[in-house]
C-alpha cells in the first residue's frame, strides 16, 4: 500500500503544481476586504495565521485515506445487502452497518500515519 507508482507520482505532481498556480492567481484577483468580517472572527484568524501551516497539511496520509475511501466502499456495500432483506430486518441492519463504519472509521483516525 505505501508505493507510488510513476504515474501516480507524476499525477500528483501535476496537481500540486496545478493548485500552486489557481491558488497564486487567486491571490492576485481578490479584490475583497475584510469589512464584513466580524472582529472576532478577524482575531480567531489572524491567531490560526500566526500559528502558521497545520502539520497535517505536510504529513503523508495516503494510507488513511485509503483506508477511509475502503471503509466507505464497504458501507454502501452493507448498506445495499441491508435493502435486499426484508423490511422488518432492514433497519436494524443499517443500524449495524454504521455502528461498524463509525467503529473502524474512529480505529482509522487513531492510527499513526507511516
């Protein structure tokens, strides 16, 4: 699960430099202020600014978020086995098949990043 193909490297690559130039032009046409932020807003931005980038913003999560994109993949495969059984047995089934998608989804969040 932790190698890169060329082609996914290369994709990512591009998106990245992709993003840096909508995200530079971006900068360059806003044209808005900050008037109609609230006071406390402005503050609670400045403060998250000062702080600087969020570490997760550096941090390689492939892996989870593969595993996130499988966990989804996995309710919606129990979700529509629960609609195929009968009415009455339907809505416990749904019942248990978020309860688990919740259960491993916080087991994922727990889990360090490789």
């Amino acid at each position: 699960m932790g190698t890169v193909t060329r082609t996914t490297g290369i994709c990512l690559l591009a998106l990245t430099a992709s993003l840096t130039c909508l995200s530079a032009a971006a900068q360059e046409t806003n044209t808005s202020t900050d008037a109609n932020v609230s006071p406390v807003a402005a503050r609670q931005q400045a403060q998250e600014i000062a702080k600087g980038d969020p570490a997760r913003w550096y941090r390689n999560d492939s892996e989870q978020q593969l595993l996130r994109k499988e966990l989804g993949a996995a309710l919606q495969e129990a979700q529509n086995a629960c609609r195929q059984k009968p009415a009455a047995e339907r809505k416990a089934c749904v019942a248990e098949a978020r309860a688990t998608f919740q259960r491993d989804s916080a087991q994922v969040a727990k889990a360090p990043s490789a």
